[in-house]
C-alpha cells in the first residue's frame, strides 16, 4: 500500500450543525479499486463528492496526486485554501459517474462525449470524436452516437456517462451508486462495463454501492463507512466472510439478508 | 367631399400598423438583449454588477410604462439642459426605449428563473467535466433554459405589442393614434375600432406563430412537446 493517490488527513465536515465526517482517515493506493459501503447518511457520498470538489471540506486536509485538493502551499510553506485556478487544475485528475446519470439532455451522446474535452483539454473535433467513438465502442453503443440522452434507456445513459468521464482521461474515478437508479434488468449492463473497467485499467476506482456481490467481485479493498468514519476495512473475502466489528457484522446481516 | 367607407380608412390605419410593427419588432429584440444582460447580471458574482441588475429591474417593474415613456420624452431633456447635454429624444427613439425598458425588467426575471431552473445536477455534472463558470452558462445551462423562457417570451411580447398604443401620448402616429385621428375626422367609431381590433389581432396571431417557430427550434432537442 505505498505510493497513495488519495489521503484524506483527520478530514471533518459539516452541514451547519450537522457533523458528516469527523476526523476521517483514508487512503486509497494508485490503481487501487475501492468499494465503500455503510448505512444511508454514513457520508459515503459525502466523501466522493468533497474529492471531486463538489463539497468544500470543514478541516483536516485531503491530499490527491500528493497535492492537497482544498488548499495550496502559500509562500512560507503554510497551507492556504485553494483558489479556482488550484481546483481546476485539480479536478482534472477526477472523474464522476453519478447515480441519476447527468447526462446533458440538449446534447447528442457523441456531444455529450465530445463537449468537455473540446472545450476543457483543447482537443480538436475529429481526435475528441475518435476518442468518444473508442469509448462508445467499449460501452457497446456504437450505433447510438447520434441519439439524444432521452431516447436511451438508463442503463445505456449511465454506458454513456461512463463514457462521457473516461473522455478526459482521469487518473481517479469516483462511482456514487452508479446502478441504484436503474431497473433491476439493466443493472447487469452497467456492471459488466465497470467490471471491464476494473479488470483492465490501471484506473483508480472508488465506488459507492449496495450490491455487495458486485463490490466483492470487483474490488481491492470494502471500507465500511459509519458515522463517517472508517469502521472496519479490508479484503473483499476478509471483510464479508469474517467481519470483525459488531456493527460491521449487523449491517452485513442487514444487507444480505435484504 | 364624400362619404368615406372602411376601404378609404384602411391605407391610413396601414400606416400607422406599420409604425406599430416597427416599434413591436424592435422594442422586443432590444428588450430581449436587455432581458439577457440584467437576468444574467441578477446572477453574476460580481456585486456591483448584480446591484445594478437589481435596480434597473424594480424601477422599471415598479413604476408604469407611462411615467417611463413621459420621463423620457419630457424630463429627460430637462435633465439634459440642467447639465448641459442635449438628451432631446426623438419621439421614435423615446417610445422604442421606454418600450424596451419595460419589457426587458420582466423579461430579465423569467431569464433568471429559467437559469435557476437548470437542475443542480446539470451543474454538477459541468463542474466534475472541469467546465468553467463561463462554458458552464453558455454551454450546459443556456441551451436548456432558452426553451423554457419561450412560452413567457411569447407573452411579454403580445404584451409589448399591447403596450405600443401608449406612445400616440407622445405624439407617434401608430395604429391607435391614426385611429383616433380618423374618428376624430368621421365619428364613424364602431367600424373604425373594429378594423382596429382585427389589425392588432392579426399582429398579435403573426408574433404567436413566430415565436412558436422560434421556440420549437432553439428546442430542438426536447422529447416530443408535452
Ligand atoms: N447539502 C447538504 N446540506 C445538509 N446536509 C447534508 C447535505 N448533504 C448531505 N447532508 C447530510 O449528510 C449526511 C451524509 O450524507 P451522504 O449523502 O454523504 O450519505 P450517504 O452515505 O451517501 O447516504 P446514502 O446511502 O443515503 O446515499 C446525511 O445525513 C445528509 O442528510
Ligand atoms: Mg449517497
């Protein structure tokens, strides 16, 4: 577990009064898939969304890339917190698949694909849509470039999704629930290209899910998020087969029994 | 001389429909600018920027399109002498910039809540893509609330049209004032009111079925309309 891509350090936050995460301590390897499970309002998103700069963090210091995210290096060493120039540069190295897709619903999904790497990376027209056909290809979605996102099904809409993040190249892709908004039928599309994914990228993936199965199958490491804090973290057949905590225990049985 | 009928009027109430055509045209492409700058400018970062917007669109939603069009004309000027600028207004310019004026205040607010209607995960999704706030507007948030600003559009337009038959007060010879002109020759006024009314319907018809043009292009993109 050398060479850490993501650090959070003793990270808080809070919604006013609400305290979210509290003194969180995690790291994530580069190339490392990660699952993080727990209870509803543990802060499982709470986490990926600070990391994709969506959510500001309340303390602590959370470090991506051996950058911090939220803050930069003032003149005499001290941290500061991070302008916009610092954040977009950093968001560069992040990508998000959300759990209601997001497409853009005025573009076409080769658009959808295309858009921000035109505009964002500076790539011309024809190398962004030699890019995004490789990715419809590889989310099986070849003949549906011209479609607009509400002609598709959501499990093709969060294909193009997936499609649409890998287009700029991230280093780290976050997955917040990425199969809970669809019907059970189209469950196993979107899996199959995450699985993909997994096997054969050196990505580093951290995915939000309640399909333990799916997260046993595919990750490195299951961290048992509750309270905001990692509870009990480990190797997919350690950490389902034995669990070691009691509450670790009791969501398991919770969930599994579900 | 002899009697005139409804033929005789037509050429004279033409004229004046097409004055109210030309101030309804570009009373609302101004207005619309103005609608842009001040609805966009309600939601800039900038503070000043955002005061500004904020000003221009209570004064001009909260004083009545008569005030604004007689301030324009008649006091402007004054204000103009006591400095010392000669802000004299013809009374086409006056009408065309009261009219604007007015209808670009409401205007700026359904632009701003069209804006604001764009759902927060569109916004999201931008931010995670490393769009910037400007590509974010232009790119992701605009093209979707355009359409949603059409229905209303087409309303402050009727409206605008409507509200165009004020600046005969200012002595422009529009349909209503050329209108007032004939009955006052002919005291024929039921059928000179009725030409009148079918005239501003048929505008009023023409601007609808341009705006529904408009509409059902910058939407596109949209599922089959609802
Ligand atoms: N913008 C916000 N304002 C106030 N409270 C918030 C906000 N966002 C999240 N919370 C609260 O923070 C807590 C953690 O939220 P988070 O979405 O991270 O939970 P989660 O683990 O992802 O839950 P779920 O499994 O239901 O998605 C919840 O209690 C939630 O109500
Ligand atoms: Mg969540």
């Amino acid at each position: 577990m050398t060479d850490p891509i993501i650090r959070f350090d003793k990270v808080a936050k809070r919604f006013g009064d609400i305290s979210v995460l509290d003194g969180l301590d995690f790291t994530v390897s580069r190339g490392e898939k990660v699952t993080i499970i727990g209870p509803s309002g543990s802060g499982k998103s709470t986490i990926l969304r600070i990391l994709m700069t969506l959510e500001d963090i309340s303390d602590g210091t959370v470090w991506v890339d051996g950058e911090p995210l939220w803050h930069e290096k003032a003149g005499d060493g001290t941290l500061k917190p991070a302008s916009e120039a610092h954040l977009h540069k950093m968001r560069g190295k992040l990508g998000m698949v959300f759990q209601s897709f997001n497409l853009f619903p005025h573009m076409t999904v080769l658009r959808n694909i295309t858009e921000a790497p035109v505009q964002v990376l500076g790539l011309s027209k024809p190398e962004a849509k030699d890019r995004a056909m490789g990715l419809l290809d590889m989310v099986g979605l070849s003949d549906h470039a011209e479609k607009y996102p509400h002609q598709m099904s959501g499990g093709q809409q969060q294909r193009v999704a997936i499609a649409r993040a890998l287009a700029m190249r991230p280093d780290i892709l976050l997955f917040d629930e990425p199969t809970s908004a669809l019907d059970p039928e189209l469950v196993g599309e979107v899996q199959e290209v995450i699985r993909k994914l997994a096997y054969e990228h050196d990505l580093t993936m951290l995915l939000v899910t309640h399909e333990m199965r799916f997260a046993r199958e595919i990750s490195d490491r299951v961290c048992f998020i509750d309270k905001g804090s990692v509870h009990e973290e480990g190797a997919p057949e350690d950490l389902f087969t034995a669990p070691q905590q009691p509450r670790t225990q009791e969501f398991l049985r919770a969930v599994l029994d579900g | 001389m002899d009697e005139m009928t409804w033929l005789d009027y037509l050429p004279v109430l033409g004229q004046g429909a097409w004055v109210t055509v030309q101030l309804t045209v570009w009373s609302t492409l101004f207005g619309a600018l103005l609608a842009f700058a001040a609805g966009l400018g309600k939601l800039a970062r900038n503070a000043a920027v955002r005061g500004l917007s904020v000003a221009y669109i209570e004064i001009f939603r909260g004083t009545s399109l008569l005030v604004q069009l007689f301030w324009l004309y008649f006091a402007l000027p004054l204000v103009g002498q006591a400095i010392g600028i000669n802000l004299r207004l013809p009374p086409v310019t006056a009408g065309i910039l009261a009219l604007s004026l007015n209808i670009g205040a409401y205007g700026a607010e359904v632009v701003r809540g069209a804006v604001q209607a764009v759902t927060r995960q569109q916004y999201e999704a931008a931010r995670a893509l490393n769009f910037t706030p400007r590509q974010t507007l232009f790119r992701i948030a605009l093209p979707q609330a355009i359409p949603e600003m059409m229905p209303p559009f087409d309303n402050l337009a009727i409206q605008n049209l409507k509200d165009t038959a004020l600046v005969s007060l200012i002595s422009l010879a529009d349909l209503a004032m050329r209108a007032e002109q004939l009955r006052n020759y002919t005291q024929d006024s039921t059928t000179i009111y009725t030409l009148v009314l079918l005239m501003y319907f048929g505008m009023a018809l023409v601007l609808t079925a341009f705006m529904r043009g408009l509409s059902s292009m910058v939407g596109r993109w949209r599922p089959a309309q609802r």
